[in-house]
C-alpha cells in the first residue's frame, strides 16, 4: 500500500509540472495508484484477525 501511495506522490510531482495537453492522461494514473491503495487497505483490514 505505502508503494501504491509513493507513486501517487511521484506521480503528482510530473502532472503538477507536465504540459496542460498531457494531464488527463497523468491524473487517470493518479487515480488508479489511489485505488490500487485502497484495495490493498481494503484486503488488509479484511484479513487482520
């Protein structure tokens, strides 16, 4: 999950100093890091016993 979060963080980095035509493409990997988190969120709070 913290693996899932850096790449948001880095990710952020490139669209915050990418070209405006490039943006859509970076916030839609942006948003995936996000899910792919809260999936691994999701699974470990399931199988914490």
């Amino acid at each position: 999950m913290l693996g899932e979060l850096k790449a948001f963080e880095k990710y952020r980095t490139i669209y915050l100093n990418i070209r405006p035509e490039f943006r859509s493409a970076v916030f839609e990997i942006m948003t995936d890091e996000i899910k792919h988190a809260g999936y691994y969120n999701w699974l470990y709070a399931k199988n914490k016993r």
